[in-house]
C-alpha cells in the first residue's frame, strides 16, 4: 500500500491521456479561420474585422498569408509537447481563432452581414476591434486555462501567472507595433 504522500502526488500528475486531438483541432481551426478569411480579403465582398490583418492586406496580400503561416508554425513548434502550456495554448488557438474566427467568417459567408462577432460588439456595447483584439482573447484564455485545469489536473499557478504576464507583455507590444508601424487603431478605449 502506498503512503499518502504518494497517493497525493499521484493525484496531481497529468493525465496520461493524450490531448493530440485538441492540437489537432486547434490547427484545423486555424487553417479555416485563415483560409475563410483569405477567400473573404480576396473576394472583397465582405470586410475583414480584425484591423491588423486588414492593415496587412492593404500593403500587400502575400503578408496575410505568411502571417498566418508563421501563425500555424509558431502553434504546431509549441503544442508538440504533452505539458498544461501545450495544452492551453491548443485550447485559446482554438477557441479564439479557429471557433471564433473561424466559424465567424463561415456564418458570414453563408448568411451575409452582419457578422457573428459584429453582433455580438453590437450586444456588448464594444467596438468590434476592442472585441477581436481584447474581449475574445481574454475569455478564451480563461476558458482554456479551465480546460486545461480538468484535463491535467492541479496547474503550477506561478508558472501560469508568469506566462500569462509574460504572453500579456508580448501582445500588447505586438499590438503597440501595429498602431506604431502601420497606424492600425487598437486602442481599446
């Protein structure tokens, strides 16, 4: 029989299952939220919600499609490891881009305007760019950071709070360099 101090640890290791499925989806999601968006910039019969991406095309089209090709590589190099960051930035890719970017861009394509996400800034009283580049992110994290919570079990909470800083720090900068470089509004305010 074992002690209960290995019982407890026991109880706290990762689940042996395996989440390649999420990792999977998360890529699936984010080859459909970019194929539907390059079909939506190319066609120009809708316009793109996302001001940075918007802003891209603009200066030329073959920029779109690297950035989501290094979007797709940065996200297939950094799930490759069974571990709670794996898993959770599986969870936020597809959550914010791939169920709502994606499926956003497909309704659009399917029923017309207005957009899913345009509707839902119009119930929230935000704008649409304070929706897309704040609010969903957010609620995706914290959705994701639940989904991993179930899946692995007890989170090192330090290590999440210094990556979640950390991964803060770093999208706002990203976002402080399209305002800079490419005058895309992001302020949220």
């Amino acid at each position: 029989m074992a002690d209960t101090a290995t019982q407890r640890r026991r109880v706290n290791w990762p689940k042996a299952t395996s989440v390649d499925w999420l990792r999977g989806a998360a890529l699936a999601g984010l080859c459909l939220d970019a194929t539907t968006t390059l079909y939506i910039l190319t066609v120009g019969t809708y316009s793109e919600l996302n001001p940075i991406i918007s802003a891209f095309w603009s200066i030329d089209p073959a920029i779109v499609s690297g950035y989501f090709a290094v979007f797709f590589a940065v996200v297939w190099l950094a799930t490759r490891r069974r571990h709670w960051l794996s898993t959770t930035i599986s969870w936020v890719v597809l959550l914010v881009v791939g169920i709502s970017g994606g499926l956003n861009n497909i309704a659009l394509l399917l029923f017309g305007p207005p957009s899913l996400l345009s509707w839902l800034a119009t119930v929230v009283s935000v704008s649409k760019s304070t929706l897309l580049l704040f609010v969903l992110p957010s609620c995706g994290l914290a959705m994701a950071l639940l989904g991993t919570r179930l899946h692995h079990g007890r989170l090192p909470w330090g290590e999440v709070v210094a990556v979640v800083g950390s991964g803060t720090v770093g999208y706002l900068l990203y976002l402080s360099a399209a305002q800079l470089l490419l005058g895309v509004p992001t302020v949220a305010l």
